[in-house]
C-alpha cells in the first residue's frame, strides 16, 4: 500500500509553492532498494527497486528537464486480479525520461499488459501545473488543471480509501496553516508517520479484509509481517522553481523492531 498528496499551484505568492508532494511507500522489509539519488546523465531523482529481476524500477521520482518539472509515482491497485506480461516498476522511469508528456505517455501505454495500477504523472513549468492521472483499473485517464489539492490510493479513484479522504483534508489543513519551510516539512512528515486508523472502510474491507486493521493508518506497520511504510517522500518547488527533495527511508537490513531511518535531501533548480 502507498498513499500520495499533492500541491499544485501555478500563480503561487511570493515565497509559496507550485509543487508540494507529500507520499508514503509501502512494501516489504526485505525487498532491497537504493535511496534517493539524483542521475547525472538524466537528471532525473529518486530510489531505485533493487530487488533481483527487478532492478532499476521506481515507485517515485523527479525529472529537471527544462523548461518542465516531472513527477510520476505508481501505487498498486489493491485487490485486483489482472494477468501481467510486462512489470510496472519501469513505468515512472520510463515516463521521466521520455520527452512525451503527460497524455501522450498514458495514449501510448498498453495498459491491459500490466497489473492493476495508478500512475500519477505531473508537469509543472512556470506558467502551469497539470496532473495526470491514469489508471488501467478501469482504462482511464483523469487530468486536473491549475490550482488543486490531490490524493491517490491504491483503490479506484471512485472509491478511495477512507484514509485517503481524511488525509487529503489534513494535508490541505497543513498547506494553508504552515508558515514557513521547516513548519511545512515537520507537519508532512508527521502526516505521513500518523497512525490513527480511519475506519470504518467499506472499500478497505472489500479489497484487504485480512488486513484492514493494519492498512487503514496512513502510516503503515505490520512488523510481524515484514511489512509497512519504509520511505517518506516530500518534494517542494517554490515560486521561482527550486526544487527541494527530502526523503526519509529506513535502513537496510531494516530492523522492524527498532527501525533506524536516513535522511537524504537533494536541492536543485529548473
């Protein structure tokens, strides 16, 4: 399970943001990955899967290609049982370093040749932001323009989690409440390590009813089941399109049990 937040504002004030993303990723403990880097040969940032066989994919990552900022993540649709003959873990990648956009990339994929999933891929210039978000489950692409306050799941966008909708209104909370930088990455940081349970979840329930005590927070932790949230990811642009890329990961081998994370911060600029 993953969770995303996001930001967008094209006509920001002096000293606001275009771009804020807020995003959880969940998986297993043992599955290896490398941290947040930013590639000298594409620019582009973000960790890297680096479980065997599936080397190089990315759950979420940045791309400084000007005149464009890039964005895409890729949650799983939970509960859905599609046939697969390609990998999804390319696809955020694969996205960041084409120079198709948003509604081009999505036109081209064959989606019915993955698992389920949402791919949520952003272009924010000087100008404008638009977000992109397309899903194969069902086939469909969903566009939102300008000033917006956005949050993805791993459900279909009808029926989001309801950890979902109650983050999305904290979230924004943050966003109109905080004063300065430190104020807005401490308050982000601290969404994503909450672990309120939002229930009841109907949808929850029919998608993972095994394990619906444990996913309905939006921070994550079934450490008996090698299992949870291990990385935090929290990107901001400003009004003059610095880009800042804060992520919190636990370190490997993790000790769920007493867990020990790293924070890497890359800074750069369209």
């Amino acid at each position: 399970m993953c969770i995303l937040f996001i930001y967008t504002n094209p006509s920001p004030p002096q000293g606001g943001y275009r771009l804020v993303v807020a995003s959880n990723r969940d998986e297993f403990y043992k599955r290896p990955a490398k941290g947040a880097f930013k590639c000298a040969d594409t620019d582009i940032i973000g960790g890297r899967d680096m479980e065997p066989g599936r080397e190089g994919g990315m759950w979420l990552g940045l791309s400084l290609k000007p005149p464009v900022i890039k964005f895409a993540t890729l949650l799983n649709v939970t509960g859905e049982k599609k046939p697969a003959t390609l990998g999804r873990g390319p696809l955020v990648f694969d996205y960041l370093k084409t120079d198709q956009t948003a509604a081009e990339y999505a036109s081209n994929l064959q989606g019915g040749k993955y698992s389920a999933f949402n791919l949520v891929m952003m272009e924010v210039t000087k100008d404008e932001s638009c977000t992109y978000h397309h899903s194969n489950s069902p086939q469909a692409t969903y566009d939102y323009v300008g000033r917006q306050v956005l949050a993805f799941g791993n459900s279909t966008p009808d029926a989001p989690f309801t950890k979902v909708t109650n983050g999305k209104a904290k979230f924004e909370k943050i966003i109109n409440e905080s004063t300065g930088r430190d104020e807005l990455v401490d308050k982000l940081v601290g969404l994503l390590k909450c672990e309120d349970l939002h229930l009841p979840d109907p949808e929850l329930q029919r998608r993972a009813p095994g394990g619906i005590n444990f996913l309905s927070s939006i921070y994550v932790n079934m450490k008996d089941g090698g299992y949870g949230t291990r990385t935090h990811s929290v990107v901001l642009v400003d009004d003059k399109c610095n880009v800042e890329f804060i992520e919190h990961t636990m370190r490997e081998p993790i000790d769920s049990m007493d867990p020990k994370w790293d924070v890497t911060t890359i800074k750069s600029q369209l």
